[in-house]
C-alpha cells in the first residue's frame, strides 16, 4: 500500500510541476477579470472601443484559459501512463 501512496504523489507532484506555468496564468487572469470588468477604464484615455471590448470579452479569456487547463491535465496522464510512471 505505501509505494501505491508514493507512486500517486509522484504523478500528482510531477504533473504540478508540468502545468505550474498553467497554472500561474489562469491564476492571475481569474484575478485579473473581474478588476479589469469592474474598473471604468474608459476614463484612462486611448481608445474607448477597444476598452470596452476588453470589458465585455475578459470574461472569455477566463472560460478558455480554464478550459486549456483541463484539457491539459487530461493530456498530462493518460490512462496507460500508470504502467511507467
């Protein structure tokens, strides 16, 4: 029982260490959305149309970012990948 323990963490410590770059993005876009949907950014100056385009599609970033981050766990490890880790 103890090395199946040890072979788990060594996949799940192992696929963290892959997707950490993953990871760090959607982390600070999950932030990063709701600050830039709730800020009134068409004061700042620049182009008003394009900050409210970002306003109103930020939230896309996320769903995909999200989605690339599922999908990439799923690619990390597949199912005959428990025979050589």
């Amino acid at each position: 029982m103890k090395n199946h323990v040890r072979a788990i963490t060594a996949i799940i410590r192992k696929d963290l260490i892959g997707l950490a770059p993953l990871i760090a993005i959607a982390f600070v876009a999950f932030f990063a959305v709701p600050l830039i949907a709730s800020l009134d950014l068409e004061n700042i100056g620049g182009d008003a149309g394009f900050w409210v385009f970002l306003q109103n599609n930020i939230y896309w970033l996320g769903f995909f970012l999200s989605m690339i981050l599922v999908i990439s766990a799923f690619q990390q490890d597949p199912a005959d990948s428990l025979n050589h880790d």
